[in-house]
C-alpha cells in the first residue's frame, strides 16, 4: 500500500533534506573558517549559516508532512521568502565579516 502523496512526498522531502545538509556542509565550512581566524566577527557568519540550514531543515519537514496527508495543499508563499532571506543575510554577512 502506498502512503498518501506517494513517490511526489519523498522525493520533495529528500531533496529539502539534501539542501539543508549542503547548508549545514557549508555552516562547518565556515566554522572551521573562522576557527583558524581565532573566531571574533568570524563567527557572525557562521551563526547566521546555522540558522538557516536549521530553517530549511524545518521548511523540508513541514512541507513533506504536508504533502504526505490526503490533501496536500500549496506552500505559503511565506515560509520560501522567509528561506531566500535567511540564505541571502547568510551570503551578505560571509561577504561583510569574511
């Protein structure tokens, strides 16, 4: 028996999951960065990257339990626009304190 949302579910849950990961690839990254440059405003990057990944991980979550019921309905237009700024203050801190 196939669950609810089917194939359409998981495939969109995986590849949330794959984002936030990158994220989180990239948040270690700049971790490791800002560790070899004794921390100080290093660091504000690497909290903001935190943040996100953390954000796209729940995103990824809501939006495959949402797609997994009997009625899945369309995203908000909130939560994505929520997603780009929390990816766009992350690019433009790594540019300011990096």
């Amino acid at each position: 028996m196939t669950s609810p949302g089917g194939a359409q579910a998981e495939r969109t849950g995986l590849a949330w999951r794959r984002t936030a990961l990158a994220s989180a690839a990239c948040t270690v990254l700049l971790l490791h960065s800002a560790a070899q440059r004794h921390g100080g405003a290093a660091l504000v990057p690497v909290v903001f990257a935190a943040v996100t990944s953390a954000l796209l991980a729940g995103v990824g979550v809501r939006r495959e339990r949402t797609l997994r019921t009997g009625r899945p309905v369309a995203m908000g237009s909130m939560l994505p626009a929520v997603a780009s700024l929390a990816v766009t203050v992350t690019a433009a801190s790594v540019a300011v304190f990096h």
